[in-house]
C-alpha cells in the first residue's frame, strides 16, 4: 500500500468521524449487550441497547478499532436511536454489500457510511468496518428475544 493510498484510505471525513462518535457511555442497564471482535485486526465493538416500541430507545458503544471502523461506529451511532433491527440489519448488508461487491452506499439515514467506499480495496479492513452494526444488530435481537421469553 503506497503513502498516497493510506491518504486516501484515511481521508479527513474518515478522521473527523473516528474523532467524534457518538454515545461511547455504555449504558447502566441495557436491555442487552453483545460484543463483536474482528479476528484479523483484534478490534473490538461492544454495544448496549435498550429498546422501546421495537426501536432503539437508548445505545451505548465502546469501540476499540481502527479509524476506519471508528468511523463506521460514528455514522452508527449519529442515525441508531430511532431505528428497528430491520433498518439496522438492512445498513449492515447494504454496507457489506457496498465494501465486497461494489453495491450502492446504505439508505439514508446510514448512508454517511459512503465515506468508506475507499475502503472497498483493503478487504483486511472490511471485519472493522463492520463491527458496529453486526454488534448492533446482535443486542437488538437478543433484548428482542429476551422480551418475548
């Protein structure tokens, strides 16, 4: 990987975003938690929701990633409350899809999430990028399921 392209890759938006992520405090009792590890680069998301109405009412995230995954974590946390699973596991597909298939950048409200696409080509960052919403996702079946138990 030349200079150039680790510029590119870790562009100002990219920076700014890692620098800024919402809702870091996690939360006193969540409905429920999951912690999700990227294998290849040991970053880690671990995520707390509570929920209202099937949507998320209160999120909380720690985030241990790289500034691309930080990134990814911010637009997350930016759009998250008001959102159902549905719409959460619809970004997460849309994003994997975005990153590994040059499919179109996530619907609205998570489409901040294009500023990733210079990330298409560095499939060693794609498990970071993604552990924002599959962690999401995770706790929001889990506090689903605990409910209906």
């Amino acid at each position: 990987m030349s200079d150039t392209d680790l510029i590119k890759l870790y562009s100002q938006r990219i920076l700014a975003l890692a620098a800024e992520i919402p809702h870091t405090e996690r939360l006193e009792a969540p409905d429920a938690t999951a912690k999700k590890r990227s294998p290849l680069c040991g970053s880690t998301v671990t995520v707390d929701v509570k929920l209202a109405d099937g949507k998320v009412a209160e999120f909380g995230q720690d985030v241990k990633a790289c500034a691309l995954g930080q990134a990814a974590a911010s637009v997350l946390g930016q759009a998250v409350i008001g959102r159902t699973r549905a719409e959460v596991e619809t970004a997460r597909d849309q994003l994997k899809a975005m990153l590994k298939t040059d499919g179109p950048v996530p619907d609205a409200p998570f489409d901040g999430l294009e500023v990733l696409i210079p990330a298409k080509d560095y499939k060693n960052r794609h498990a970071s990028i993604l552990l924002a919403l599959e962690a999401t996702a995770a706790a929001m079946q889990e506090a689903e399921s605990a409910k209906c138990a």
